[in-house]
C-alpha cells in the first residue's frame, strides 16, 4: 500500500478509529490492531511474503528468548549466527542471488571456463532491508545484554511490522521502539496534530518534488545517449531532489502517522542538502542506516580507532556495504566507494566532525564559507547519485564524460521545458521553505504556528492544493526505496 | 480527541471538497457511460472502451449470433463482418467481439462468457497480433483497456473504481467538465476528449473505421501525405516471443470450449505493418494447440505488409485486407 494512495486514505482513518476509540482500554489489544493492521499493510503488497516477516518474527522472537535463560558463551554466540544467518539468509536469496551467480560466471568466463547456471525469477519482496535489519538490532542488542528480551510475542511482532516504517523505514533500534509498544498510549493532542503536519510535508515532498522530478529525471536518464551535457547535468539535479524528496518525503509521512498512535520514531533526515561538508551530510541522510552501520559494523570493527591503514578499510568497508545494501549493482558500490573516497581526507585530517550543528544557526543567510562548503558537497553530492540511478557502470562512466564535454555549455534541450521550469520554481519554493525550518525536526514544524489560525490553515489549503494538483496526471510512482 | 478529530476535519476540507466534486460528477453526469444501460454510445465526447461496449452489445443480443471475430482493434478495423458472413453463408449470424489492446486474456475471458451464455459458437475468427495479443495475461487497465467485469471475472466495484481512479487522477475531470461547461474545445484537452465521435452516425460503428476509409477514399494522395509512415528494415526481423505457461493455457481452454461447440475457427496472424515476423516458439505453441491446418499466419514481409496503401497508419491495417485474408483462406480451403 502506498502512503499516497486512495488506499491508505481509507485504510488509516479506518486503524486510527479502530485504535483509539475500540481497542484503547487495553494494550494488548492495540498491539494486536498494530499486528494485524501492518499484514494487511504490506500483504496489500503480496501478501505471499507476508509468510517472511512471519518467520523473522518467530525466530528473532525464540533465539531472544533463549538468549535471556542462556549463558554459555558458546551458545549464546550459535543463538546470535543463526539469527544473523537467517536474516541476512533471506537477504542474500531474495536480494543478492541472482548479483552474486551473474558475476561467478562472468569471474570464470575470464578465466575461461564456461559455467552453465540460470538465474531465478526472484521477485524482491518490498522492505526486506529494513525489516531484516530492525530485527537484527534486536538479537545483537539482546546478545550484548543491551536490552531486556521480550516476553511478549504480539508486541514484538508489532514491532517488526510497525506499518508506518515496515517497507521503508526509519529502521528503528529495539531499544528505542519496543518499549513503546509495552508502554500505556494516551492520545495527545499536540502530538496527533504535529504529526498531520509532518504527514503534509512528507506528502509535498513525495507528490510535488519527487514525483515532478521523477518525470525528467527518467526521461534524461533513460535517454542519455541522446541528450547534451547540460541537459544530463539538469537530470542528475532533478535525481538529487527526487531521491530526497522520495525518501525523506516518506519517512517524514511515517514518523508522522506513528506520531498520531502515540509513537516516537527516530528522525530519518536532517536537512542534509545544506551540508558544509561529506562527513555532515552522512550524518544528515538516512540517519537511521547511517548509525545502525557505525554501531553494529564500524565500531565492531574498530571504527576510526586504529592506525591509518585501519580508517581506511573500515571506511570502505562501511561506505562499501552500505552502497551494497541499495541493492545488487556495481552502481550501488562505486557510490558507496566514492562517497567512502570523498569522506577519508575529511576523517584522516580530523576533520569530519566539523560541522555538527546546522548551518547558519541563528541567522538568515550562510557565510561565504558556508554557501561555498554547501554548493561543493552538493556537487559531489549530485555527481555521486550519477552512479546510483545509471543502469550500469557503463551507463554512468558514458553519462558523465558527456557531462564533461563541450556540451555542457550548451542550453539544456528535452520535452516539456515548461513543465520541468514549472518544477525547478516547485525545487525553489521547497529549498525556501526547508532553509526557514532548518533548525527543526521536519520543515513546517514551526511554520505559522504562532500565526492565527485562519493563515495557519491558508498554508495547509495551499500545500494541500499543491499536492492535488501535482497528483492529477502523474501516475503513482512507487517510493524509490521500496526496492531496497 | 473531538478536538483532534475537528481539526482533522478542518484540515481535509480541501481533499473532501475535492473528492466530492470529482466522485459527485463522475456518478451524476456518467461521463464513460458504464454506470447506466444505453442503447447508443455515439454523441460522446469521450473515447469508448470498445471492450465494454461489444460485451453489453453481445448481452443484449446474445441470441442473435452464432460467429465471432475476436482481436485487438486491428481485427476490428481489418475485419469487416458482413465479408465474412458472405463466406460462411445464410445461417452465420458473425459479431465482432474485438477489443483495444486486446490481450489472450480478454480473448480467454470471452469465449468463456460466449460458453457461459450458451450462444451458439460455430464459427470464431480469432485474430492474433504478434506484438500485444500473448504480451498481456492479466486484466488489463485504464478506462479504454480494461475489461467488462463480465469478461474479466473481476468484481463490479473494482471496474467502476478503475474508471473513478482514471477520471480523477489523470486529470481527465478538469476537462471534462470544463467542455460540459462551456462546450468549448481546448487545446489541452487533447488525448483525453474525442471531438471526432460527435459526429458519428446513430448506428454504433466499431472503432470509427468509416470515418478513416472515408478520408482515404476521399483523396488518397493527401492522406498518405499527411500521415507519417515510418521505414522498415529491409532484412527479416522477427518478434519477440512472448508466450508463457499462463497463455498457453488461455489458449488450451479455448480450444477445450471450441471443442465443446464442435466449432469450426481459424486463427489468423496479423500482417502488421512491423513487418516482423512471428517469433517460432509462438507460432509452434500456436500451431500445436490449435493444429497447423487452422492458422494462417499473414506476419512478416509480404504482399499485404509490403504496401502502406493498406494501412490507416503504422497501427491498423484497412478493412480491404481483412477480406483478402477472408478470400484467400476460404478459397484455398475450397481448393483443397
């Protein structure tokens, strides 16, 4: 079920009413409506692979259980490789199988032995990357005596299947979200009405940034061969803000509904578009997977500890299994690989923790500096996501040379000028509008709340206005990280 | 929570109010007309569902036929039923179920209503195009595309909320009424409304095929001018293939109905302008299924595909072609 889709229009209301005016005398209950709202939530989807988030549940559920009676060293360790081994099991078939065949027969083919091996049809199950991580957090936590296992099966498979992040996040850490599913919710007011707020932010940034992007940034991409230099640096722009709007747009809307059923969900996005340097935008994108990898990957492996030699394994390693983790494309890699080659002057130099506050805190505008460290890391920004949408290596090596050619002094050529203008005035009005709530957790937190009510909700009608108008016409593009 | 839910309310005024202009016209003004029963579809601005036009046709007057063209809109356009009932003889009553885009599922979900309605099946043209027919096994969607519930099996809601979801999310509302409104044509409103239909003759004519003819007929010279008819390459190219395990069975049941009604068909490969020749595992699967003596493949380079004189445009081949291909078939069966 997409967020924004007549489906979910029914769906929530429906959940809400059902949550707090029926099953609200008693948790369990809740817990149960969570449960059963999240399955139909995603087996809206294909409810077949309903049947894997089932068994993640189970066996996370039972290998926690025995972790909490088991002190063996020993076996305590077999109990944490099984869970890894499951979960990261389903992950390799599912998401890697058919990467991992291609390239052994192509590695043999170079040697020139002829392997004979088909792929399989596999079809990707939706968010399969963030639940399997959610619950890998949970088994390394309860393994390290982090956190208390749960007795409660219901509430754990709330928590696996919370549908507001189940497809594509925040990936929460369990011992941020589980708790709240044993604690009592009371409604509040204050944060039911935040949360339509940012529900109504995350919408423009799918429907009226991502999606208007999306329509050019497709067309360039898909046609490369046939476009001028400056054209497909406009296409690598319109992806930049397609990704962000698409990603952060749904986290915003996730955070946001769990707000209005009481829970607190880890902000996901942090303005990372007014980045001064590498090292800050990793710290302001996709936070959730960004932490999740220092604390279970980097710091296991000695992080920024250790000599030279070891900063710059353990920053490939992270950079390069986080691209991985996007999905099974060399593209995926060489982003990851570039973003590590970017961030490693800035960490061997100790440098990367320069900018830990938002830019220009306090004031109205950057300083020079600041425009100038923005304008560079959103350039090497954009040249970056160049590998990630490409097709192949290929694709992305052959659109970047044309960028670099004397094309790119050239005026940007392609259909429907007028409607890629309409959307980079959109790009404006939102980079505006983001730069005024930088220092918030979601854009409009603030906005107009001091005002009185009658502008409050002018803004609200023409933001609603917006996003009826930008859905008219578009045909309902998929959330660009339900594939990962 | 009343204060919550005031609020909500307050906040969604504007998706209510738009949901209530957009669904209260699409149930009071029918613009597709799928909600009400019509004797005439004509006189609309709107582009038909031939689909759902032929079934409601078929329903109306299932007693009346007893031989049917089934295809995509090329088998409509290419197919004339009067030349076919001339070959079949007195008694052959022929009813062109064809269908835009018509997929082997549309084609499977017919013969089974034709089979559940007990009309009598003695004869069946069925028309393949070696580009769409197999490539589609599902229902297929869009107002134009999709299949009457009848056809496709699939719920009654779910095909008025296809045509609800088109209407109002791609647009098509904002033009419709504006021309209701003020009965003005836009430039805007292109590809959405179809001014040409209102012009149309009282009696429903499939796919606007007169219209086309008549233009053609008219100054030959100047259509071919006007319409662009793109080279072809002058090697052999074949199509791709697109048969699977679902539409081999779509195809076995066809063959079990027609089994059943003991009914005489022909299947017939379009000569589609692609000049692509169909792929050899569709016509073997084809061919085993419905034996090599009943299909008459017309793909590829050929007389027929040589000549753009026999098209309307890259798409659609002209009525004269279907009789050929009726002439040619009948006659060498009369030969043999």
């Amino acid at each position: 079920m997409l967020f924004h889709s007549i489906d979910f229009a029914i769906f929530l209301p429906i959940v809400f009413i059902l949550y707090w005016f029926v099953t609200n005398k008693n948790l369990n209950l809740q817990n149960l409506l969570i449960v059963a709202a999240s399955y139909v939530f995603y087996g809206w989807w294909d409810w077949r692979f309903l049947s894997l988030i089932v068994f993640s549940t189970v066996v996370d559920f039972s290998i926690g259980r025995r972790l909490a009676i088991e002190d063996g060293e020993r076996r305590r360790k077999v109990l944490l490789w099984t869970s890894v081994a499951v979960n990261l099991g389903f992950l390799g078939v599912f998401k890697y199988y058919n990467f991992f065949l291609e390239n052994f027969i192509a590695a043999f083919a170079l040697l020139g032995t002829e392997i004979e091996a088909s792929s399989l049809n596999i079809i990707l199950p939706v968010g399969i990357s963030f639940y399997t991580f959610q619950t890998l957090s949970y088994t390394i936590d309860v393994y390290k005596r982090k956190l208390e296992p749960t007795k409660d099966i219901v509430a754990f498979a709330a928590f696996v299947s919370f549908f507001p992040q189940l497809v594509a996040g925040p990936i929460e850490r369990a011992t941020n979200l589980l708790p709240q599913f044993a604690k009592e919710r009371k409604f509040d007011y204050a944060e039911a009405i935040e949360g339509l707020r940012q529900i109504l932010w995350g919408l423009v940034k799918k429907v009226v940034i991502a999606d208007g992007c999306a329509e050019y940034a497709n067309m360039i991409f898909n046609n490369s061969a046939d476009y001028s230099g400056s054209t497909l640096l406009l296409g690598a722009v319109f992806f930049t803000f397609q990704i962000y709007g698409d990603f952060s747009g749904y986290s915003d809307i996730a955070i946001g509904t769990s707000r209005l059923f009481g829970f607190k969900l880890m902000q996901n996005f942090a303005f990372p578009y007014f980045s001064r340097d590498i090292a800050e935008f990793w710290r302001r994108w996709h936070i959730s997977l960004s932490t999740w990898f220092r604390d279970y990957l980097y710091i296991p492996l000695g992080g920024s500890r250790g000599g030279t030699s070891m900063k710059i394994r353990n920053t490939f390693i992270i950079f390069i299994i986080s691209g991985f983790w996007h999905g099974a494309n060399w593209t995926f890699i060489a982003w990851g690989a570039l973003n590590a080659i970017y961030f490693l002057p800035l960490l061997l130099s100790n440098n990367n923790r320069n900018n830990i506050e938002i830019v220009a805190k306090g004031s109205y505008f950057p300083t020079l500096g600041e425009l100038m460290g923005m304008l560079t890391t959103f350039v090497l920004t954009v040249f970056a996501w160049i590998f990630f949408r490409a097709e192949n290596i290929s694709h992305a090596l052959s659109y970047i040379s044309t960028i670099l050619s004397d094309s790119l002094f050239t005026f940007p050529r392609f259909s429907n000028m007028v409607g890629a203008l309409e959307t980079l005035i959109f790009i404006a009005f939102f980079l505006l509008v983001e730069w005024c709530g930088r220092d918030q957790p979601f854009a409009i937190a603030k906005l107009f709340l001091g005002k009185k009510k009658a502008w409050r909700y002018t803004a609200y009608y023409v933001l609603i206005i917006l996003i009826i108008y930008r859905s008219l016409g578009n045909s309902n593009q998929d959330f660009i990280y339900f594939q990962f | 929570m009343t204060k919550f839910i005031k609020e909500a309310i307050l906040f969604a005024i504007p998706i209510l109010l738009f949901f209530a202009i957009t669904v209260g016209t699409f149930f009071l003004f029918d613009p597709f007309k799928i909600l009400n029963e019509y004797e005439v579809f004509n006189n609309s601005i709107v582009s038909y569902n031939e689909d759902y036009i032929a079934t409601e046709r078929f329903l109306k007057n299932k007693t009346q036929y007893n031989s049917f063209i089934l295809g995509s809109s090329r088998a409509g356009c290419g197919f004339r039923v009067s030349d076919w009932e001339k070959k079949l003889g007195n008694t052959a009553q022929v009813f062109s179920f064809a269908a835009s885009n018509e997929s082997i599922f549309g084609i499977w979900g017919k013969v089974r209503l034709l089979d559940e309605e007990n009309a009598p099946i003695d004869h069946v043209l069925l028309v393949i195009d070696t580009d769409i027919t197999m490539k589609r096994t599902v229902n297929s969607n869009g107002h134009i595309f999709i299949k009457h519930p009848r056809v496709s099996g699939e719920s009654e809601t779910a095909f008025i909320s296809e045509y609800l979801k088109d209407y109002i999310f791609t647009g098509f509302f904002v033009r419709y009424l504006d021309y209701k409104m003020f009965e003005e044509e836009r430039s805007y409103m292109k590809g959405f409304l179809n001014f040409a239909h209102k012009s149309l003759e009282e009696q429903y004519i499939p796919f606007n095929i007169n219209q086309r003819e008549a233009r053609i007929l008219d100054d030959e010279a100047a259509y071919y001018q006007e319409n662009t008819f793109y080279d072809r390459p002058a090697e052999a190219v074949s199509a791709k293939s697109f048969i699977n395990s679902k539409s081999i069975g779509f195809m076995k049941d066809i063959k079990a109905i027609f089994d059943k009604h003991q009914t005489n068909y022909k299947i017939v490969i379009s000569p589609l302008y692609d000049q692509k020749k169909i792929h050899e595992l569709d016509l073997k699967a084809i061919q085993e299924i419905f034996a090599k003596e009943n299909v008459f493949d017309y793909s590829g380079k050929n007389a027929i595909t040589d000549d753009k004189h026999n098209y309307y445009e890259t798409s659609h081949y002209r009525i004269g072609i279907g009789q050929q291909i009726i002439n040619r078939i009948y006659d060498d069966l009369s030969k043999e």
